[in-house]
C-alpha cells in the first residue's frame, strides 16, 4: 500500500469506531470481561480520543506532509513494539505511527490489553488484505530492526538492556501534574477532576498531584468529586480506595475524602489508585519551570498550559515522553 491508501484505511478505522456497531460493542464488552480496569466509558472514551485525535483524515494528511513521508516506503523495517496496557488502547499511536510511516511492525501485546487492537487489525484486513504484510503480534520479540518498549522504570532496565544493539524508545513510568490558581470556577474544577479521574487514575496522562496557592479551599472541589462516587462499585477501585484509607487512618495522617479519591498532603508526584497527593506552590512561574524540567511529569495541567479536561485528549504530535515516534522512525 501507498502512504495514500494507509491514510484513507485509517480514516476508515475512525469512522468505524464512531459508528459503534454491534460487533464492536460486543468486543469491549469481552474486554471489560478479562479486564476489570477497563469500564465500558472508559474504553468509549479512549475509541472517541482515538478516532477524533488520530484518524481524521485530513489531519493524518498533514501529519504526514509535515514529515515528508514518501509516498512508498522503499526501505521497510520491521520495528518492534511492547506495548503497555493500564488503560485499553494505551499503545494505538505507536501502532499508528509505524503503520503511517510505512514500516511493518511486530507487536507484543500486554495481557491486560490482548483484545481490542488485534480485532482492529482484523478489521484493516479485512478491508484491505494488504495490510497483513504491515502488522503482526508475537509473544516474543526477535529478530526485529528496531523497537519501542513502553514499560515501568523496573522493566525499562531490561528492555535496555535487550535492545541496546538496536536503534530504540525506551518509555518509564511518567504521570502528570496540574496548577490551580485557587479562582477556578464549578465548570473548571469539574473538567479538572476529570483529569484526576478518568480512567480510574491509571494513565500517565492522569494528574496525580495538584498544586494549590496558600489557603486554598478544597470544599468546592471535593464537592465536585463527589459526583464519582459510583467509582466504589467497581470492586478494584473499591479495594484500593479501602486499603489506602486504611493506611491512612493507621498511619493517623491528616487527609481529606470526596468518599471516591482521598487527598493527602505530599511531595511525591505519584500517588497510589485513588488517591491524588498535593502541595502549596507560592510562584507559578518557577513550578512550571521546575515541572517542564522534571522528567517524570508527562503533562502540565493548568490555566496556562494544557487545558483542565482535555488531558487524556491527545493530538497527533503528543508524543509519550516526549520522544517524536515518526522522527525516530523515518531517521532509522
């Protein structure tokens, strides 16, 4: 296939995922099945982010024309991806940019996350045969001309350590932090809390530490995270938010609780499922600095960077660790 031809197949993925059918439906189903992570809003909203952020058509047009993509690729490679899986489809713009660049590529799939892009690979052969010379999945990687390895800094070792002959993006764990000014209306606290929320907390793009001005009042957001209570009926949401409470209690720390998400006073910018740590910050300007040069923070939630709520709303050019994917691929 011809750059051309991959773009309009995409496209045509996009469509399809807005569309929703019936046999799409029952495959998120079976998903949420095997993995209890992954609620049916959630696994809706990464389709949505996936078919209005990555596969419009005119968008992926450009996106290629900004790279200078031939329109055949007369040299493929084949490229080796490990894929993560805390939330479903985590890996699709890894997937994506190989698939654009016209490399082929070789996938092994986390067991958490074996379901949903396989069947869309399917459904890319299905419409066009030819797209089974692009992708495959294995259980094991060998023999690949490159790779990309998404993984928690402990596995990250490893992959260094296989693929150090090969030209290589090695991804550690990265989580994202928000600013707020302390004037944030109802609307904002609620698209804010969306950030906290969505996903159960488990994306890197998820903000799990918020900074506040001195004084700041956190009933009105507390009052808005109430409205994620139902969260609790989710058994392992339910179990973490029950053990880190009680940790919490034993420990007799000071924490404040909207009954779903617990806020507790702390320097780290991880925070544990369903909890979210916070700090008070007197100069923006000099945490957003140290917050850009920080290495852990993947996104900058706030006023004046990404916008509260569209965290987990990536566009093409949002690359994870801010690693260009397609520039590493067409340089290989």
């Amino acid at each position: 296939m011809n750059l051309e031809q991959r773009i309009n197949l995409l496209a045509k993925l996009g469509n399809y995922l807005l569309e929703n059918n019936d046999e799409w439906k029952a495959i998120k189903q079976k998903a949420f099945t095997m993995n209890a992570w992954f609620a049916p809003e959630f696994i809706d909203l990464a389709c949505e982010s996936i078919a209005s952020g990555f596969l419009q058509k005119d968008s992926l047009t450009n996106w290629a024309e900004n790279y200078r993509l031939p329109a055949q690729q007369n040299t493929p490679q084949n490229i080796g991806i490990v894929m993560a899986g805390n939330i479903p489809m985590v890996g699709f713009h890894d997937f994506l940019c190989v698939f654009v660049s016209g490399h082929r590529q070789t996938i092994k799939l986390s067991s958490k996350d074996e379901l949903l892009l396989p069947f869309l690979v399917d459904k890319l052969i299905e419409w066009n045969d030819e797209a089974a010379a692009y992708v495959s999945f294995a259980l094991h990687l060998k023999g690949c001309d490159a790779y990309i390895a998404t993984g928690s800094n402990n596995s990250s070792r490893y992959f260094e350590f296989y693929f150090q002959k090969y030209p290589s993006i090695i991804r550690r764990n990265r989580t994202s932090a928000a600013i707020i000014n302390g004037d944030e209306s109802k609307e904002e606290l609620e698209l804010l809390c969306k950030d906290l929320m969505q996903y159960f907390g488990l994306g890197c793009r998820n903000v799990t530490k918020i900074f506040v001005p001195e004084n700041y009042d956190f009933v009105p957001m507390i009052n808005v995270l109430k409205q994620y209570e139902y969260y609790l009926d989710f058994h392992k949401y339910k179990h973490n938010y029950d053990y880190q409470l009680a940790i919490l209690l034993l420990s007799n720390k000071f924490y404040m609780s909207s009954n779903s998400l617990l806020l507790l006073e702390n320097d780290s910018l991880f925070s544990p499922i369903s909890q979210v740590n916070y700090s008070f910050y007197t100069n923006k300007e000099e945490l957003v600095g140290s917050l850009k040069a920080n290495e852990d923070v993947q996104c900058i939630i706030s006023s004046t960077n990404i916008p509260f709520g569209s965290s987990q709303q990536p566009s093409l050019y949002d690359y994870a660790d801010g690693v260009d994917t397609m520039h590493f691929l067409i340089n290989l």
